[in-house]
C-alpha cells in the first residue's frame, strides 16, 4: 500500500484556576486560565505551542489557548486520559516541518465534544464489556510538542531568518487540569475519588508517567490508581534525549521533575520509560501499570527513525531506513517490557501483533486478542478490578511468535 508523507504525518499527529464551560454537550469544554498559581505556589501560565503554520504565504501562528474536556460520571471512578499527538525538539521537527506541512506534532486543541463522543474504546460508554463506562471522564489534549513535559519557552531559527518561540508547556497544562479536579473534589464532591484510572495514548504515555507523582500530591488517600501506557515505549536516541530532556534541553522538562522520579532521568535514552515505570511501581506498591504496544507500531518507529537522523530529513520517510529502525526499535521495545516485567512486580505488559499505533480509543480496543488468545479488553479490566491477579488475565500477554501482521510489513510506513 502505497502511503504519502502527507498521510503518514496525518497518522502520526492523529495519533487560581476560572474555566470557564464553553458547552452543555455530553462533553464540556473548559477553558484553562492564561495563569494561576498552583497549590505548591507555583506560577502557571498554560498555553499550547503557538506553532507556524503559512496562511496565503504569511507565517503566522496556530491558537495558544488551552483547554481541556469532561464528561459527567460517576465521581468516585475518575479517568484521566492524556491525548498524544507527536513531539518536536529541535528547529527541523519544530518549524521546517510544519511549515513545509508535514507537521510532526499537534500545535492547537482542534478537538470538539461532538469528535469526543465518537470516539471507541475506553470512550464507548454503550459497551457493558467497558470497565470505564460509568467514570467521571477527562481528556487532556495535547498540543505542546513535549510529551506533556515541558516548562519552557524556546526559540528556534526559520528558515529565511529570525527566530520563532515554541511554548513547551505540556506540564503546565496538565497542572491546569488537576488543579482543576482537586477544586471539584474538594468543594463539589466533598471528597476523593475512590479510583483513579490513567490512560496515556502516544505521547500521552509518557505525560501519565511523568506527572503521576502531581496526581498522586493533589489526591494523597486515593490507593487505587490503574494505569495504562498505550503505545509508549521509550525507544528515542540518545540525540533526542540530549536535546530535550537533559537539564538544559529544550522542553525544560527537569524544571519541575519531582524527586520520586529524578532517578529514571539519570541512565539516558534508553532506561527512561523503564526506570519511570519500575520507581512509580515501587513508591506506589498499591497501584497497577500496564504497557500496551504493537510489536512494529509504525508511528513509534517513524519517531525513532527521525530521531536518529535528525541531521539528514531525506532519511525520515525512506523505506530502508524505517525498516531498520523498525527492526531496532522492536527488539529494543521487546527487551524494555520484559525487563520491566521481571523489576516491577505490580506491572504488566501487552505485546500485540502488527503495525497499527495506539487502541485505546479505538473500537479494535475490544477485538484486540493477537497476545496468546487474550483479550486485551480482559486484560486491561483484570487490571482495573480484580482484587488479586493471580489466575487473571492480567499477566505479560506477547504475540511471540507471530508478531508480523498477517499480510506482511507495509514498508511505506515502516
């Protein structure tokens, strides 16, 4: 089959708090304020990137405002849904590619409540077989370009000269959001959830991770946190890794790295999301994590392809080379999920077979059964609601060993 560069991006992207409710849909829309002072006395100004984008030949920039989505539920079940989108580190993935329109990372919240009602998976609340049916449901886009990390303002060159300013400012977002539900809890509710389910899709994984221990301040008594990382795994170079998320790296995601978690930042690239999962496992002994990914994803590929060859963009989209990043990527994915498995005894990971990115709103979330006859919507609500595990279909399901998708790799977009 034969995919556009075009197509393929499209499929990568698709891949004192006043809000103020901007719809009385079955989703609301909530608009963050431009700046707030959170409960740690920190100073916030949420924001998405402000991103390039030419206008009958003029740049001008994409919408800043951010804003987040909620769907009415049961308070006591709450499901936090961080959306992923791309990511973008340097002047090549930040500004050449979306002005030559093949735009790595969402730059703007585009979403509406009426898109958020179509979605499937853990969205579809006409499922009985959906253990997230009935929760309070709240969805966090994403368009900061920084794995809903960054804390910082930077500048990169344009092509005919001057500079423009990405505002990474994924974590403030997400602060915007919990500040937001530890008010609801605290002055609608009157008390705390007695479940908190997080789902991270995409670049989403990775904000669930690194923002997990700001949950964990905003609701200290609530032990049951569910967590699933889908499509996430953590395979970037080193030069990605370097550029963004060292000290000085451009998204300043070690402004706020809280202490619980410093430690996985500590052995680069390659033991980041590992080292995240095993320290969140052991400092909350009560909670449950579970990885999703497909053995070839396709849009985690293509990421770590472009990432190894940031200096030559004629390599991002060749078909020799995603195929042996694909090869790379899926052995180095493959090794980090075991590893894990055997370090952190409350996690447990799900190999599926193919190339597709992300299911978790999608409807293939409850036909997905690739790992060894298991279904993935079992193994996700074993997760969620089985008081013990052993005998459940929580377990490390793998594809091993037929991982390759049927009809055989599609090497136009891997």
């Amino acid at each position: 089959m034969e995919v556009s560069r075009l197509t393929l991006c499209a499929l990568l992207v698709a891949t004192a708090l006043a809000p103020h409710v901007a719809s009385a849909e079955d989703w609301q829309r909530i608009d963050a304020a431009a700046s707030f002072v959170d409960t740690d006395g920190v100073f916030r100004t949420p924001a998405c990137s402000g991103s390039p984008r030419l206008e009958e030949g003029e740049v001008v920039a994409t919408d800043t405002d951010y804003a987040f989505f909620v769907r009415d539920g049961d308070p006591a079940r709450l499901l936090l849904f961080f959306d992923g989108g791309g990511a973008c580190w340097d002047a090549g993935t930040c500004i050449d590619a979306a002005l030559d329109g093949d735009v790595l990372y969402y730059p703007e919240v585009d979403e509406t409540p009426a898109e958020l009602a179509g979605f499937g998976g853990v969205f579809d609340i006409d499922r009985d077989d959906n253990p997230l049916r009935d929760h309070l449901q709240v969805y966090l886009p994403y368009c900061t370009g920084d794995l809903h990390l960054g804390a910082r303002d930077t500048s990169y060159p344009l092509p005919d000269g001057g500079d423009w300013t990405i505002y990474h400012r994924g974590h403030d977002n997400v602060i915007a959001v919990l500040e937001y539900l530890a008010d609801y809890y605290a002055n609608e509710v009157g008390e705390p959830p007695e479940e908190i389910v997080l789902v991270g899709a995409s670049a989403g994984g990775y904000g669930v991770l690194y923002n997990y221990p700001a949950l964990a301040r905003r609701f200290p008594g609530v032990e049951r946190v569910r967590v699933l990382v889908d499509s996430s795994n953590g395979v970037i170079s080193e030069d990605l890794f370097e550029r963004a998320l060292e000290a000085d790296g451009v998204w300043g995601a070690q402004e706020n790295l809280d202490p619980e978690i410093a430690s996985a930042f500590d052995d680069g690239a390659g033991q980041l999301v590992p080292g995240l999962l095993n320290t969140l496992g052991w400092q909350y002994p009560d909670a449950r994590f579970g990885q999703y990914t497909r053995a070839y994803d396709a849009v985690q590929v293509l990421f770590f392809n472009v990432s190894s060859n940031l200096g030559n963009p004629e390599r991002w989209f060749d078909p020799v080379y995603l195929l042996l990043s694909g090869l790379e990527w899926t052995t180095r994915a493959r090794a980090s999920m075991w590893g894990t498995a055997f370090t952190t005894w409350n996690y447990r990971f799900y190999l599926a077979q193919g190339q597709t990115h992300m299911v978790s709103f999608y409807d293939d979330f409850f036909s997905e059964d690739s790992a060894g006859g298991i279904e993935l919507v079992d193994w996700f609500s074993d997760m969620i609601e089985r008081r013990w595990t052993f005998g459940s279909d929580w377990r490390n399901a793998s594809c091993v060993p037929a991982c390759l998708p049927p009809e055989g790799l599609d090497l136009s977009t891997l």
